[in-house]
C-alpha cells in the first residue's frame, strides 16, 4: 500500500478545510482542524481522521450550530464560563485557555466551564495547553448514555472521560486520558469497522448478556473499566461535569440527540492549578515530582503517554503517514463536503 507523509501544519489545514466546506464558521473549523491532526500524529487513530464522517453527520442533521461563536459567559473569581452556544466544544476551550491560566496564577486553583457544547475529541490536548503553560489540570466531561453501572443491564453513564496532566520541564508532561467505561466507544467502532470481536469483560448485549460482537454491544451497554470503582468515578463525572455546572448528564444527552450515531451535546469542566503557588514555598512541586516519576520508572514501568509522545516525535520527524484510503477520504470531502454522507 502506498504511503503519504504530510505535516501536522498540513494535515490540520486540510481538515479545517474539510469543515468549512461543510458550513463550519472558521473558529470551529480550524480548531476541530487542529485537534483531529493531533490525534493522528500521535498514532491515537480513534481520535484522528477517522472522526471527520462523524463530526459531518453530526453537522448534517442539524445537532451542532454551525455558525455558532463561543462566547465568554462570565468571570467570577476564580470560575470561567464560556459558551459554546451549540458549537463543539474545541473553539469554546481555546477561547477560555488565557482566561483560565490567569485565574489560576491569581488564586492557585480556577475553574473552566464550558456549557452548550458538542463534544467529541479526547481530552489531552486540552490537557497539554495547560501543562504547557506549567499548570497541572484535570478535565472531565459526560457523553450520552452508553455505559451500564457496575451490576446493571441498560445504558445509563457515559463513557465519561477523565484527563490529568503534569507539567514537567525537561521531558514531555505526564499526562493520562481515559474513558471511564472499560474501552473508549471509538474502539469499539473501530473493531466494528475492522470485523474483530471485542475482549471478554468490554460489553453486554441488548438482553444484559456477556457479548464480543461489537455490533451487539453497539446496540448494548458498554462496561465500566473496574467494575464499582469505575461504575463511581463515571457517576462522580456525571455530577460534576453534568449536575454542578447546569448542564446536560448523559440520560439527557442521549435524549437530547436521540442517537448515539452522532457526537453528543454537553458541557465541560476543567480545572487548572499553579504548583507554585498551591506549594506556598514548601519545596519545588515539579523536582520532586521528577523524584517520583525517576522512582516509577525505575522499576521498569513506563509513565502513561509515553506511546503517543513516541510517535508524536517520529510524525514531527518523518511526518504523519496516511494510507491511500486516508488520503482518498479527505480529497472526497475536501471536494463534496456533506454531499460526501449521501449514500
């Protein structure tokens, strides 16, 4: 199979092209552009160009507000609220990243909340604008009803994911993203798409029993990763991402949109902290943090993230690949925009 390398530059210009042939207004687009490339250049492929066709349909039926611009909502102390007034959620964190880095060096700890997004990307790139900027962060949001609770039978959380990062001066920052349910729903998209069946322990089918079908799944439940423990975190993210910022929980964002075919409508929580500042001159949080990352690798574990930095440096040098398939579908809806879903 022939194999085109292309930049990060590049490739998140194509994208951003892709969207605002399909009716995206720039801001949107360029920043769904931007995160898509990143997914792709650190081998996170159910995050990369893969989730171009459904962010389309999702514009297709009308679910995301195309023309939408984020707005700041409100400022006070140490919470910033913007709204992405129906648009995805990227545009609206981009726009909340300056104000939410200043809250945070001016009380320790703030806040962004974004509400009336749709939402479908991973978390660390939000998370790594914030360590880059040496702040630690923590973000969460809710999905639409997919996840079964730990001893249950029927759709109920979200795959809820987390995100927390650390800054780190000399290497890249210690990061982790996970869903809360025991795989991503990308993944089990993509072993749909790939005709494998699913590990035992990821899902249930329609009837509540044990499935490896992803095709039954899909129409199933998913699992929660730890079985009460991750069945508690995902309720946590439920109240505190859902609940406590007046915005939709999974139940009402899966009514809301009425399928989980395409990306959902929620809000966002992220938080922000100044090491420094929350230390209060009680030692450097970021050497003695090294201690321990020195200690954990030590004993021959690797810290989380340390795959997709891996291939993020290869992409910078040798460029991102992309199969011919990869390059057909972009030409396709950089050429037809929407019209590329019909049929």
């Amino acid at each position: 199979m022939t194999e085109t390398r292309t930049s990060f530059a590049a490739l998140a210009e194509d994208v951003g092209a892709i969207f605002e042939r399909a009716g995206l207004v720039a801001s949107q687009a360029r920043a769904l552009g931007r995160v898509i490339a990143a997914g792709e250049r650190d081998a996170c492929k159910s995050h990369g160009i893969y989730r171009i066709e459904g962010c389309l349909k999702t514009i297709a039926a009308g679910k995301v507000a195309a023309g939408a611009e984020p707005e700041v909502t409100g400022e006070d102390g140490a919470v910033v609220r913007v709204s992405a007034h129906g648009g995805f959620s990227v545009a609206a964190f981009e726009m909340g990243v300056p104000r939410l880095e200043a809250r945070a060096r001016a009380h320790g700890v703030a806040a962004l909340v974004i509400n009336d997004c749709v939402h479908f990307s991973a978390l660390w790139p939000e998370i790594e604008a914030l360590t880059e900027r040496d702040l630690a962060a923590l973000a969460m949001c809710p999905s639409y009803a997919s996840v079964a609770p730990a001893g249950g039978a029927a759709p109920l959380l979200g795959t809820n994911p987390m995100a927390f990062g650390w800054p780190r001066a000399e290497a890249p920052p210690y990061v982790f993203d996970f869903a809360t349910s025991v795989a991503a729903r990308g993944e089990i998209e993509l072993h749909r798409k790939a005709g494998k069946a699913l590990p035992d322990g990821w899902a249930i089918d329609a009837d509540g029993a044990p499935t490896t079908d992803p095709e039954a799944a899909l129409a199933g439940a998913m699992l929660p990763f730890g079985a009460h423990k991750g069945s508690a975190i995902s309720t946590m993210i439920e109240l505190l991402a859902g609940v406590m910022i007046g915005d939709l929980t999974s139940p009402e964002a899966l009514e809301a949109v009425g399928t989980t075919a395409l990306a959902p409508r929620h809000g966002e929580l992220i938080l922000a902290f100044d090491p420094a500042r929350l230390a209060g001159g009680r030692g450097d949080p970021l050497a003695r943090a090294e201690v321990l990352f020195e200690a954990i690798q030590g004993q021959g574990a690797r810290l989380p993230s340390q795959r997709r930095f891996r291939a993020r440096a290869a992409a910078e040098r040798d460029g991102i690949a992309l199969g011919e398939e990869d390059v057909a579908m972009l030409a396709r809806f950089r050429r037809d925009g929407l019209a590329a879903l019909e049929g």
